[in-house]
C-alpha cells in the first residue's frame, strides 16, 4: 500500500477558536490508482490534499507512506517526503511567467547534474505533453491550457509517485479541461504514478477509477467508478 490514512484530523486553532478542517478519515490509495475528491466548498476536499502533501499538519490519526508511519517526522523529513514523493498540479497554473516551458520545465530537473541531460529530458517531458512548438515561449505569453500542460510536464519531471491535482482544471473551458483530463490519464497509466485530482466538477470525477466524496469534512462515500 502506497499511502494510508487511519483516523486523520486537521484542526486549525485561531485566536482560541477550534475550527475542524478533516477529522476521522480513513483511506487507502495503491500504486496507480486514479481517484477524485469531490466535494463542495468547505467540504475539506482541499485539506485532505494538503495533509497527503505535507503542505499542512495534521493533528489526528496517523498518515503512512509505504507501511511508515509519519507522525514523528521532523520538518526536514517533511521536506524529503515532499520533494521526493510528491508532484502537485495548481488550479492557478503556478509557473514563472518570464521564463520559457522548456526553462519552466528544466527547474524540475535540477537533481540532474548533467545539463545535457537535463536538457534532453525536458525536451522529451515537453513532446509528450504536446507543447513542442512553443517550448521556446514565455509562460507570459501562453494560453491558460498550454500553461497548465506546462505544470503537467513539471510534475513528471520529478518522477514522483505522488500527483496531487488540486481543481487542475479550475480556470480552463471545456474543451482545454478535456484535454488535460486525457494528459492526466495518459499519464497515470504510463508512468504508474498515483494520482489524486481535487474537484467539483462531476464530469471530471466520472472520468477517474474511484471517487471520493466528503462533507462538512468527513468521508460520505468511497466507490469505484470502473
């Protein structure tokens, strides 16, 4: 088992005032698997991801990655366990806009110390993501879709085997959130990452394997999809 999660809570504390972010969520993901969040706003949704991200604490249960548990990591295991497991896609797109996708793509790749190579494997990440013609554009000057491709080739790039997803979709129409949901597919079944896509959007949760719906933050249900 890949990730676990046995009775997990997030509480935040402002001024003395207890607000509940998640609490009782117990989950398991497997290598490969391709699932959906789903919930309102306020439903946790985020929460969980950043919790599964370390990009937030929790307060509650346990969180284990490959059978450890991580509850006495330091900060400094907290930094390992995000640069070397996990990959995240932002619903804001989150690249430099002054450099190029081909530059964008490359700060993934700085643990190459082989610039050749490191160069060689962006170009690759780029072709697969379909963004050739304009590896050489700023990320000023690229649509909203090509921006977020651009995001995809930076999460393969770190060769994780953890891709959160939060609303990747979020701030593109129809036709480019489609698209991306086929790059996130082709990507989850090519390179056996798990992947973990924050929505609310119910067409794009029917497009995944297992679907995850939380409420007030609790889990309501837990189906596979296939």
């Amino acid at each position: 088992m890949l990730l676990k999660l046995e009775n997990i809570g997030k509480i935040y504390d402002s001024n003395d005032i207890l607000t509940v972010g998640i609490r009782g969520i117990d989950l398991a993901f497997d290598y490969n698997e391709f699932v959906t969040i789903e919930g309102e706003s306020g439903s946790g949704k985020s929460t969980l991801l950043n919790v599964i991200g370390a990009n937030d604490t929790y307060e509650e249960g346990e969180l284990y990655f490959n059978g450890e548990p991580t509850s006495h990591y330091s900060e400094s295991d907290w930094e390992k366990y995000r640069e070397k497991n996990i990959a995240t896609i932002f619903q804001d797109f989150n690249i430099i806009e002054n450099l190029t996708v081909l530059e964008n793509v490359e700060l993934a790749l700085l643990r190459l110390d082989d610039k050749k190579e490191r160069r060689r494997r962006a170009k690759e990440l780029i072709a697969r993501v379909g963004l050739t013609e304009q590896m050489n554009r700023r990320g000023s000057k690229l649509s909203g879709g090509e921006k977020q491709r651009t995001v995809i080739a930076r999460a393969l790039a770190k060769d994780a085997p953890v891709i959160l997803a939060d609303e990747p979709t979020g701030n593109l129409d129809q036709k480019n959130s489609q698209e991306i949901m086929e790059l996130l597919k082709y990507s989850n079944r090519e390179w056996k990452q798990t992947t973990l896509i924050v929505t609310h959007d119910e067409n794009i949760a029917l497009q995944t394997d297992r679907i995850i719906r939380l409420e007030d933050g609790r889990i309501v249900s837990d189906e596979k999809n296939r």
